[in-house]
C-alpha cells in the first residue's frame, strides 16, 4: 500500500482544497487507476472539476451588526461556510430558538413549527442534559445546532456561550479552540452552487453573553443569564421570532481555482443488475499547511485523515480488477474538498457520472489507519450493512463495531452525507478520533498496516458480495435526519 507513503508525503504539503500539491495527489489516483483497468468516468478523463473560490479570513474584513449595533472583534467569531463575499453586505431576520436542539429521540424539540427559510436563528450553550466537552459534532454543540438551521433552509446560526469569553485553560471545552482555528484557515466556497450549501451546516457566528445582553437582550425579552434560568425551569414554550436585523459584510479579495474528484468504473455486462451501481468513496484532501518557524512541522500531512481510506480504496479497485464475473458495476471516487466542507461530494452529487437512482450503495472509507484490532461504522439508517461488515470483520480478525458516538450524527459530517440524503444506503468505516487528527503528527509512521490490510479486506468482501448478488441494500432514514433539497 503505497498511498499513505505518497500522499502524505512532505512534498504534497498537506493537499489543501486546491493545491498543487492536491493535483499530484489527484494524478496519482488516476494513474493508479489506469494501471488497474479502470475506465475514465467521462469526457474529463478521471477528472471530475470542482470550482472553487478561496478567500483568507486573515486578510478579510467582517462587519457584523445587530440590532443595527456592531459587534466588537473580541465579541464575536465567525466562519462564513459557504458563503460567497461578493454577495454581502446580507440581511437576515433572527429567530430564538433557545437553546436549539433538535433531539427527537429525547423528546426535544426546539424548532417545533418555526420558518428559519432564509432567516437566521439564535441558539444558546447547553442542553436539556449534562455535555461532553469533547464532542465537538454533537447535536448539542454550535456544530450540530447549527446542521439543524442548515436543514431547515435557514442562512445562519447564531450560537452564544458563555466559553467564548472563557481564557484559554479557564474551564472551556475543546469546542472554541477548534472553532477559532477554523476561523482562522482559508475558507472555500462553490461560486456554482445556487444558493445551495455543500453539506449541513450554514454560516455560524458565535458571540460572547456579554454581546446578546448588548443586542439581543431586549429585543428577546431577557438577558443571557434570565433565558437560561428559565429555560432551565422549561419556560420557554417555543421559539419566536425577534424582529430584528443580522447584518454581515465581508471585504476581502477572492482566488478562483479548481480541484478534481478522481473518478473511475468498471462496467457490468449483467442484463439484470449491470445498471446498478456501487460506489467506493474516500476524500483525498487534506488541511494543508502553514508557516512554522525553524524547526517545527507546519505541514498537515494527513497520512490517517485521509490517505489511509485513500490506501483501502485503491487496493480494494486493484482487487476487484482481477474478478471478471461481477453483476453490478463499480464507481471508484476519491473526493476533494472534504475538509473544506463537503465541497468534492456535493459537486458529484450535483453532477453525478450516472443516474442517482442507479446508485445503489456507498461504501466510505475515511480514518482507517489506526486500528487496535477494531473498527468502527457509521450506517444511519443501514443496519443491515453493519451486520454484514460485522460477519466479514470477524472472519478477517477485526473486530466491527457500531458508531462510539451516535449522538453526534457524524452523518452530517461526511462525504456519505451526500448519499445519505438521496436515500442511498451507505456504511462508512473509520478507526476513531485520536490526538494527531488535524495535526501536523498525523503521520505515515503511526499507520497500523496489518489492521488497515484486515479493513480492506472487509470493504473487498462486502464490495464482492453486493456487486455479485441480486440483494440490494435499505435505507431507512431516521426521524432525526432531515435534508434540505
């Protein structure tokens, strides 16, 4: 497995959504490819381009007012995902919606019968529940609340907590920390994609207790501290609309760019199946790099997140290249722009090689190089799926497990999202979270390649039995995951 050497290599410094260093990326994949027999999926060869404008936030500035009263730098953060500059200065109404979680499984809901289309909401730190600090994907964390405005057509989450205010090592959860490095990193956005966001999640500005009191207090009724005092005592029977003003303005210069998703089939002949499509997936991107001083690594190599899964796939294309007797015809793609928000997937989604609903299963591989002996699956929705991953692992010597976290509805954070919300049925593998992700030591010599071989076995075996069997997988959406179309 030659991927994870390559591709986390100093020299593509990171595979930042674009790069240079992405594009080796990508002309590998397809060289690799072509010396596996696998066919170019359209007139772009095994390229599939993916527009982009770039901006940085750290040459970018942000006017952001309430209530027609401007927020102060240290009030507030902001990361425009997938908003385009050019666009600004933007209007939206605001909406409360307490503490804006969408739980229906506990039986809490803080949306109930509220229009966010085109709005923006405002949702408070905390939960009906005691939090994880570390669960940054939770539906009770900015992210997640924030997932719940996207889905519902809105434009924007504004999140207050009262950690923004917190010092560094004063008591905060990881949340903040990760937001500001967000802020900071460059962002991307898909100038062709018609008012439509490339994953869940909008916009999210998150502002301190101190800056609601200043502009949202009267318009909401109470202050910070009063709204969660009485949200506490379950005062808050459902959420309203403040009739008041969000205003955002960005000034800041755009780069246009282009990456590519590398794609490559290999056709069935079947009279009965061979229009059925199965679809391998892994994002080849990674975060890039910055400027380090003498001596230190600033180069985010990825070699786990993701040329591990990028390892997988290819081997599993190279395997499947031998077997001539396949029913249903195979989609290899590795993505780009994962890390930038969904931007390569929703791109193929948007402009799919075939027929969605010839696309029968997605099968993901994201995080796969870490493994203690297990291996973790996010299925929403395709229990079925898991059960069969969980047969072929214990025949290889791996033990398959469910999601660790499934309240953080991971779903949403994947490149399997854009399956997931067409109904595909999907099953993504990984090796769980660890204290290199997203960092510089995420490196080729922590890569467990006796388990990674054990995991590619397993997507190799449940590759072989859907593309040589007459079964078809079901998905059977959960009443938590809702998908704005």
């Amino acid at each position: 497995m030659k991927a994870p050497f390559v591709l986390a290599d100093d020299a593509p410094q990171g595979r930042g959504t674009p790069s240079r260093g992405l594009d080796v990326g990508a002309l590998y994949l397809a060289s690799q490819l072509r010396a596996s027999g696998w066919e170019p999926a359209g007139q772009t060869g095994y390229y599939q381009p993916v527009k982009l404008e770039c901006f940085s936030p750290q040459a970018s500035h942000y006017r952001i007012a309430i209530n027609d009263i401007a927020l102060g730098a240290d009030e507030f953060i902001f990361i425009p995902f997938n908003m385009d500059p050019h666009k600004t200065p933007l209007n939206y109404d605001l909406v409360f919606l307490g503490q804006g979680v969408f739980a229906p499984e506990k039986n809490v809901d803080d949306f109930l019968e509220v229009d966010l289309q085109g709005k923006a909401g405002v949702a408070l730190f905390g939960a009906p529940w005691e939090m994880d600090p570390h669960a940054l994907h939770s539906c009770d964390r900015g992210l997640g609340k924030a997932v719940q405005v996207g889905v519902r057509k809105g434009a924007l989450l504004v999140y207050v907590t009262e950690e923004l205010a917190m010092p560094a090592g004063g008591g905060a959860g990881a949340e903040i920390a990760v937001m500001r490095e967000i802020a900071q990193g460059p962002l991307a956005f898909l100038p062709d994609a018609q008012g439509k966001t490339a994953w869940g999640a909008p916009a999210l500005l998150i502002i301190t207790p101190k800056a609601f009191d200043k502009v949202l207090a009267e318009a909401s009724g109470n202050t910070y501290s009063q709204w969660q005092k009485k949200i506490s005592k379950k005062q808050l029977k459902h959420s309203f609309d403040l009739k008041t003003p969000l205003d955002i303005s960005i000034k800041t210069e755009t780069v246009a760019g282009t990456a590519n998703n590398v794609i490559g089939i290999r056709r069935s002949d079947d009279p009965v199946l061979g229009g059925e499509w199965i679809v391998l997936s892994a994002h080849y991107d990674h975060i890039g790099f910055h400027e380090a001083p003498a001596g230190d690594d600033g180069i985010f190599n990825g070699a786990d997140d993701n040329a591990s899964g990028v390892a997988a796939i290819l081997e599993v294309a190279r395997k499947l290249s031998e077997n001539a007797h396949l029913r249903r015809s195979v989609m290899v793609v590795f993505t780009c722009g994962e890390e930038m928000g969904l931007l390569g997937s929703f791109t193929f989604a948007a402009h799919p090689p075939v027929p969605q609903t010839q696309i029968v299963l997605n099968i993901d591989a994201d995080m796969v190089g870490r493994s203690a002996g297990t291996a973790y699956c996010i299925h929403t929705g395709c229990d079925a799926l898991f059960r069969k991953a969980e047969g072929i692992g214990a025949s290889v010597g791996i033990n398959v497990l469910p999601d660790p976290h499934p309240d953080w509805r991971l779903v949403y954070f994947i490149d399997c999202f854009h399956f997931a919300r067409f109904n595909i049925p999907f099953i993504d593998f990984m090796t769980e979270f660890h204290a290199d992700y997203h960092q510089p030591t995420d490196e080729v010599r922590f890569i467990q390649y006796e388990e990674l071989e054990k995991i590619t076995n397993i997507i190799y075996e449940m590759t072989l039995y859907y593309a040589s069997t007459a079964e078809r997988p079901v998905f059977q959406r959960p009443a938590w995951f809702l998908t704005a179309e």
